[in-house]
C-alpha cells in the first residue's frame, strides 16, 4: 500500500494532487477508456490499456492494416492544457522539445488489475454501460458533498462571501454553487453568504467541456448567484471580447480576474509579459464597460492591483440594467424565448406509446436515447422528458434518463412531470437551467415547485388553469396567469422565467376552443407583455385522420 505522499510523488508529471493521485491508481486510465468508448463510439473489446512508464507515447491509434499511429511527447501538463485551449490550432509552446536521441528505451507492458482496483472498476462500469460510467465518474452529490464541506468550514470561520473561480466544467461549476448554497448559511444571522461564481473560457469564449458565455450565464443566473464572470487563462486584452459577450447578456454583476498577459517560459520559468502599468489600463477600459469587481489572477502582483485601483477608484460602477430574458441553457448552448417560434419535441412520453411504456419497465434506455437524437435530427430546439408510469420509480427514472440523455444531446431538456420528488432528481442533475413543465395556478402545486424552481432555476411552464378547472374564457385563463406570476414572484423568481400555457382545447369537443385559446395567447402577448407555449397537436383530438 502506498502512502498519500508516496503517490503524490509522480516520477514524471507535474501535476495537481487530484490528477496525480488518479495516476497512482490507474483510475486516469480507467476514465480515459470510458472517454474513448463515448468519444469515438467503440465498444470496450476495440480499446486497450497497457502501462507506459516513461510518460512519453500518449495515445496509439491502430488502423484496419494494423499499422500504429503514435502521439509522442515531453511528460509536461502545459502541453494538453495548452492544445486543449487552441484547439483545433496548435500553437508554440514553452515546454521543452522531445529529445529522441536522450530518450530512454520505451517499454510497454499490461496493467495489474488487482494491483490497481480502480482501473478494473472503471473497465467493468464502461463494460456494464447504462448509467454506471456517470456514477463512477462523478457522483455529482458527492462532488457537492465535498465542495459543502469546504463552504461549511469558511461559513463556520466567518467568511464574507464564498468565491467559486476557475470553473472550466458547467456541471461542477454547478455543483459547488449548490454546496454553497446549501453549507454557506452565517452560523449568527443564518443569512446565505453571497456567492461569486467566477469561470475560465478560451479566447473563443468556450469553457474546456464545451460550454459559452450565453449558457453559462443562464446557468449560474439561474441559480441565482450574487457576482458572476471570467478569471485566469487570459490577460486584461484578450478578455475584454468576453467581458462584451456576458455584460450583453447578463442581469448580474460582473467580476473580472484576468491573468497578467500570456505565460511564457525563460530559463525555465514561468513568466507573464503584461507589466502593471498596461495592466492597469486595460482594466480601466474593462471598469468602463460595465465591471463592477476587478481583481488579478496568474501573474499578478501587488504592483499591478496597485495600478490598478489607483486608475479605477473614482469611476462610478455601473450596476448592469436587468435584460428580462427568457432563456434555458444546456452544458453547451442557450435557448432563448424571443422572436423565433421554439420547437419542443415531445417524443419522449409514454401516453399513447406502448413501445415507450415497456422501455420504461425494462429500463431500457437505449431506446429513449435514440428517440431523443432522432427528435434532434428532426430540429427540435428542446426535448421534453417525460417517464411518468404508475408501475416504475418515476423519480429514480427521471434522474437516469436526464444523466443519459444530456450525455449524448446537446438540446436543453424540459422536465416534465407532476411529481415533486421527480422534478427536484431531475433538476439536481440536470447540466444547465431547464424549461420545467410545470405548474398551475393551484395553490398547493406552487407551493410544492417554486421553491425548486428558486433552488436549482429554471423557466416554469404555467398552465391557466387552478382548483376550478379549465376557465372557458381567455379572461379567465389571464386571472390564472397573473396569479401565477404574482405567486413566483413571492419565491424571487421574475416574469421572465415565466412561460403561460393558454392551454389548447380539442375541436372535437369545443367548436370555440381554438378561438379561445388564440385570444389567451393574444392577451399573454399584449397585456401581460409574456411569452406563451402551445402543445397544438391537441386541437386535433378526436378528428379523423
């Protein structure tokens, strides 16, 4: 057995104590095979591991002649990160060229797996598929776990506020912000500490996992944090094209750490090139643009937040204007309710599906996946996600199906369902702020999803209709949707994240449901100045075909 400090002593990487610890134990390995199945789409059979333990081959592709492909390079972490960062382009680097000839002998070799447990754990999830690779890759709750555990300390120690930074994942940057939320209670007045939520983009304002600067303003809006921006990765220039991007988009305020400049290496250290002066003036023009917090990350000094303050201290903050968007995201791309008409799939939901009703009994989520990227395929905008049958686990369901779906599907998804339990394991896993279908303007089903709504963010689905049924007239159905407007606005939840259902009536049984319906729509539009979702294939219920 090897002690923490044994295997934090890699003979070859300089890395972080996470990487290297999952070196020591293979499981890097392991996840590097799961991220080949998924990637590449191969079964486990076509992908092998052997030990490598000069660190210089980095991957070996063989073709159908049997010939190698072999990615060679120096045991240096900056290479990837930095390829990672530029990538598709490749760019100069300041880690030292691979020496051929002062190379020592490459040798090969097959893994122990009882030696190293982790790695055959890891095999057996990506052999076993399913939902088995997510939970060994993450167990989000116990990512959250650990991050409440760190908030719960600084709360208990009387911190002022919890700072998130260099984000590069939206789904971890979403599990520490619920840790926060959840631990960063002031043990004196149980106030919830203020959170700042800082994440690291590319210069094409993409986070490392795929995500924008739309989505992860969505994202963290939603979650209803207190500052959010950029930090680290890039110097005061070449962020200043992101600080545009968010301040367009965002109804919070802004936080700006950039690094000092660029890293370089001389003479075998790392250096920045961006001295305090030009620093500082860059981040005047940032502060002019809308920052409202301003600091340094890598590279700076105390010269250059010196500078820094002393250029920017008498400008008036801007405290950004509320842009009242209706927006959902996924890890990767926002949906914004605007002028285009949204098209959201409906394809997976069991009513009047019998093959998607034994799906759900057999757990078989294959076949909800394919429906999913056929919807896709089709040009849905959303995927709605319904797995509502009596004689299932709905809420164990829901979580599988959202951890598959947002594994393979890049669409945002609406959460469809009535259950309370299900809706909050949907939400807690889902990558991104959901559309979440829904409420009405029963009392008791507000009570039970709004405060989810304001945990974990979303746009809710309001349905015109409460404890007296379905109003027979638009006006009616326009008393429903203010009083659910009025009652989300109770939870913190603005009109924005509000989308009324003006509810489409069949034809076959109301002559006059249609016309109904398009005045409900008329008045969300005109006299409640909202947006309003439509399921239309109703109207043709019951007609011939």
């Amino acid at each position: 057995r090897a002690t923490r400090e044994q295997a934090l002593k890699h003979p070859n990487w300089s890395m972080g104590a996470k990487i290297t610890i999952d070196s020591a134990t293979l499981m890097n390995k392991g996840l590097e095979f799961i991220e080949a199945m998924r990637l590449y789409c191969m079964p486990p059979e076509k992908i092998s591991i052997v030990i490598h333990r000069e660190s210089i081959v980095h991957s070996l592709v063989e073709y159908c002649d049997n010939a190698v492909l072999a990615q060679l390079g120096a045991p240096d972490m900056r290479l990837p990160i930095q390829y990672a960062l530029t990538w598709p382009e490749r760019t100069a680097a300041a880690a030292k060229p691979l020496d051929l000839l002062s190379c020592p002998p490459l040798t090969f070799c097959a893994p122990d797996y009882e030696a190293f447990p982790c790695l055959r754990l890891a095999l057996e999830a990506a052999r076993t598929g399913g939902t088995a690779t997510a939970a060994l890759n993450g167990a989000n709750e116990a990512a959250v776990g650990l991050f409440a555990e760190t908030v719960r300390a600084a709360a208990q120690a009387g911190a002022d506020c919890i700072l998130i930074e260099t984000m590069s994942d939206s789904y971890e940057l979403k599990a520490a912000v619920l840790a926060a939320k959840e631990a960063g209670i002031n043990p004196e007045t149980g106030a919830r500490l203020p959170i700042f939520a800082t994440v690291i983009y590319d210069e094409k304002g993409k986070l490392l996992t795929g995500g924008n600067v739309e989505s992860t303003v969505a994202l963290l809006e939603g979650l209803g944090v207190d500052v959010l921006g950029v930090n680290c990765g890039l110097g005061p220039e070449q962020m200043k094209g992101i600080v545009k991007d968010i301040l367009e988009v965002s109804s919070t305020p802004i936080l700006v750490n950039p690094n000092a400049g660029l890293p370089r290496s001389e003479n075998g250290k790392t250096v920045y090139d961006v001295d305090p002066k030009d620093f500082a003036a860059v981040m005047e023009e940032i502060v002019r643009m809308g920052a409202v917090i301003t600091g340094g990350c890598c590279g700076t000094t105390p010269d250059h937040i010196h500078a820094m303050v002393e250029l920017t201290k008498d400008i008036p903050v801007q405290m950004p204007e509320k842009k009242h968007r209706t927006v959902i995201s996924s890890y990767s791309q926002a949906v914004v309710f605007d002028k285009k008409t949204i098209i959201i799939g409906e394809r997976i939901n069991p009513t009047g599906k019998s093959k998607f009703k034994q799906a759900l009994r057999d757990h078989n989520l294959e076949y909800i996946l394919r429906e999913g990227v056929t919807q896709q395929d089709n040009g849905a905008d959303v995927l709605d996600v319904n797995v509502g049958l009596p004689e299932i686990d709905e809420p164990s369901m829901m979580e599988d199906v959202v951890k598959e779906l947002q594994a393979v599907i890049d669409l945002p998804l609406q959460l469809d369902t009535s259950s309370a339990e299900a809706m909050e394991r949907g939400l807690r896993v889902y990558n991104g702020k959901p559309l979440i279908n829904s409420v009405n303007g029963k009392k008791e089903v507000m009570e039970q999803i709004f405060p989810l709504v304001a945990k974990y963010g979303g746009v809710v689905v309001g349905l015109c209709l409460d404890e007296d049924g379905i109003p027979e007239t638009a006006e009616g159905r326009i008393a429903v949707g203010k009083k659910i407007i009025d009652t989300a606005a109770a939870y913190g939840i603005g009109p924005e994240d509000i989308i009324l259902d003006g509810l489409c009536m069949t034809v076959s049984s109301d002559s006059q449901g249609a016309i109904v319906t398009l005045e409900t729509l008329r008045k969300i539009r005109d006299e409640l100045g909202g947006k309003s979702v439509l399921g239309v294939s109703n109207i043709s219920f019951g007609l011939p075909q």
